[in-house]
C-alpha cells in the first residue's frame, strides 16, 4: 500500500530527523597525537605549526599562491574588504547569506545589490556592469551552492572599469571552473570551513590570492595589524586567526575531500533522477564550464504544477522528519537590515525575488546514503500526489 503524507495521516518518512546537512569528520585518533602534542606544548593558535601546514597544503591543492588561513569566512570577508584600502561599494548579489553583506559593512564599505541568473542563480555580469560608478571599490561574485559565477564575465567587466573582482567562495571548496579549482580567480577568493561546509574544521575559513602585497596585508588584519611577537601594530587589525585543532581536522579533510565531492556529485545525481518527472521542481542549473561539489542541493517549487507553494512543501518535509532549509531566503535587500537602506537596492531585483520566494535546500551531505536518498525522494513524490489534499488542510483556517 501507498504511504500517506504525515498530514493525511500517514507515519513519517524518517523517525529522526534527516537534517540538512551532517558534518563529516576523521576519526579522532587521526589527530590525536597531534592534537596531544599541541596540548603538551600549550600552542593552541596564533600561526601555530599545524595552521601553518594546512596554507601550505591548502595553497598546493587549489594551486594558488598565498592561503591565509581564518577563524571564519566571515572574519576573512571583512579582512579582503578592508585590505581594498579604499571604501566605498561593493556590488554583490542580494542572492546569499547574510555574511556576504554584513561583513562588507563591518569593513565600513557599502553593499550595493545586484540581479542573479535564472538557471544558477549567480550574479548577472550585465547587472554588475549597470551598478558601476565612481564609488565602486570591488564586484564580489558568491559561488552559489558550489556553482561556479560565470568568471570570465565577470573579470572582463572588472577589467573593463579598473575595479577589483572578489569571490565569496564560502560553498566551493572543491569545485571547479573551466578544468581549474576554484581559488585561484580574481583578486582573491574566500572559502568557508564551517561544521555545515563540505570541508567541516567547526570554525575556519581562508583566503586565497595570488598578490604578495595582498596576502602580506591579510596575515596582518587577521592578527590584529602586528607582525608576530613584536608589540607594535602598522595596522588597525583585529583577530581573524584559526586555532591548531581546527587546522588538524582540516588536514585531515584535504585527504578525502575529492573522494566526498565524488560522493555528493554522485547522490545529488541519484536524487535529481529520481525526481525528474515531479511536476513543478527544477533544479539549479550545472554550467558546462562547471563542476560543482553540490555544498548544496536545491529546488524550485513552482505552485501551480507542483500543487503546493515552497512554504507548504517546506512545511510538509518538516512533518516527514525532512530538514530542508530556505537559504536564501528573504534575499538581502528584503531583510530590515538593508529594506531601509535604499542605496543599497539601486535597482529591483525581479530573478532574485522570485527565486528566493520559491528555492528550498534539500538535505545532502557527503556520506549520504541511496536508502535516504530514495526515502526523501518517494516522500516528496507522496506529497505531489496528494498535494490538492494538503493544500485543502494547510488553507483551511
Ligand atoms: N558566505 C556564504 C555564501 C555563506 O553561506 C556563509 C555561511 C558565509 C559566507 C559565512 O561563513 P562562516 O563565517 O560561517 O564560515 C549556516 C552556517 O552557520 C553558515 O556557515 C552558512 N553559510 C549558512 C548558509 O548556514 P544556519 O544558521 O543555517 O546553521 P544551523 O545551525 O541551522 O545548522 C544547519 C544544520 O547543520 C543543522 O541541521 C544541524 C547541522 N549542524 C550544524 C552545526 C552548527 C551540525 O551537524 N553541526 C554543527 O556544528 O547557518
């Protein structure tokens, strides 16, 4: 027999709940000696050995020349923006999380919104293109999902006007544009180690660049603007710096990170075929030019083929035991952080608006397996299937 949604009755899909995302980490006893030693000697942070080996190799497998490691990508967005040297705005899409934005106005500079693409849901280079002025200071791309933005585009405009361009790389690590990792574009590019990241440290982050006076300036903001062991500061820094166990999980990470992108690359295919004939969903768009590690796996609801609008496909996951997340929405310029500030929403974002009312984030994550995979599939085919039934239950008052 048919099982039935939760709402008409019917015993949910997973018992606990399959969230959005679980963090996939090495045993302890791969850091454990390491991780003793660090404790035995009492260096904790501050540039310790094991930091310093994870921007050696992190900078070897992204083949660039400098990687600054952080306490956050939040801390090393706000360093880029303030080593820019100069304030003024930053053009970014609306279409990201909050971190983008916020941490443009911690470096005293101007958020100024842009337009995203319909199939992946980037920043439109020829949006960017209108917002340029005279205050322009840098044009950040946000490597959405793990979707690459359409880099080429996006150098040339940058080029065109003399402006640095930036990527907020926070869901790409493992990625790839054109046949090359991501983190070697742009002026600099900075990825996200967060515990919900596919490459999970707790808290970390870094900053790739190929500028020598670039990184120099960084490694002095993340460390409160002084060179090491000397009391004097040249900079007004502050503490962006990752600690040593954070560094050990993250060695560890770089031995199977091609193996999870494998992994998710591979589910994230298993689920978009076994919903493609569910009216109403469509997935984000996979560029030729792109290899995405699927940090993300998201839907559109349509409403009116689907039979149930994103909210109440949101609402019916959740009873089934499924965490989908709406990230990202509201989109910026629609939080009461930034709706009073009309300067930072020259011009209307239609793609964006109507993508974040509609995107839902699926569950996924590196060792997800097929028999989950395939228990949230069949329970968002049950959903379809009754959703002229639910919709009666979710509206009627
Ligand atoms: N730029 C972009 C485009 C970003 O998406 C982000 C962060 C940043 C910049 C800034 O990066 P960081 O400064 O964080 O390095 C999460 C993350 O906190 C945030 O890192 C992430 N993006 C954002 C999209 O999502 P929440 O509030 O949705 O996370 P939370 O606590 O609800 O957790 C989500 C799921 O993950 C839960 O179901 C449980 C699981 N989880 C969570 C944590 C914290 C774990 O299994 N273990 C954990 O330790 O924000």
């Amino acid at each position: 027999m048919k099982k039935m949604p939760v709402i008409m009755g019917g015993s949910p899909a997973f018992r606990e709940t399959l969230g959005i995302v679980r963090p996939v980490l090495p045993a302890l006893s791969a850091i454990s000696d390491r991780l003793a030693n660090s404790m035995a000697t009492g260096q904790l942070t501050n540039n310790g050995q094991y930091v310093r080996q994870l921007e050696f190799e992190l900078a070897e497998y992204l083949g660039v020349k400098h990687a600054v490691a952080v306490g956050n990508a939040t801390i090393g967005l706000i360093i880029l923006m303030k080593a820019l040297g100069r304030t003024g705005e930053v053009i970014m899409p609306s279409f990201t999380y909050s971190a983008t934005a916020h941490a443009a106005v911690w470096a005293g500079q101007q958020p100024v919104f842009a337009d995203i693409l319909p199939d992946t849901y980037t920043i439109d280079p020829s949006a960017v293109e209108k917002l340029i002025n005279e205050r322009t200071v840098a044009i950040m791309g946000v490597h959405i999902y793990g979707h690459a933005c359409e880099i080429e585009e996006l150098q040339s405009v940058a080029d065109r006007h003399g402006i640095p361009l930036i990527f907020d790389a926070a869901h790409a690590f493992g990625s790839y544009y054109r046949g090359t990792r991501i983190g070697s574009f742009g002026f600099a590019e900075v990825f996200s180690f967060h515990a919900t990241k596919i490459f999970p440290v707790g808290e970390g982050g870094v900053v790739t660049t190929e500028d020598d006076e670039l990184a120099n300036t960084l490694h002095l903001l993340r460390a409160f603007g002084g060179l090491q062991g000397e009391e004097n500061t040249v900079l007004p820094g502050t503490n962006g710096k990752m600690q040593e166990f954070n560094a050990l999980i993250g060695l560890e990470n770089l031995k199977v990170i091609d193996d999870h992108v494998q992994t998710r690359r591979s589910i994230s295919g298993h689920i978009q075929e076994m919903l493609e004939d569910v009216p109403g969903l469509t997935f984000q768009t996979q560029k030729p030019y792109a290899v995405s590690n699927y940090q993300n796996l998201s839907v559109l609801v349509d409403e009116s083929s689907f039979g149930l609008n994103r909210d109440e496909l949101y609402d019916s996951l959740k009873l089934e035991g499924i965490g989908s997340r709406k990230y990202f929405f509201p989109a910026l310029h629609e939080h009461d952080t930034y709706r009073h500030r009309p300067e930072t929403t020259p011009i209307p974002l239609p793609v964006t608006e109507r993508v974040s009312s509609q995107i839902l984030c699926l569950p996924i994550y590196s060792q997800m397996t097929l028999d989950e995979a395939e228990q949230m599939c069949s329970a968002i085919c049950n959903i379809h299937n009754h959703a002229s039934s639910i919709r009666t239950r979710f509206r009627t008052p």
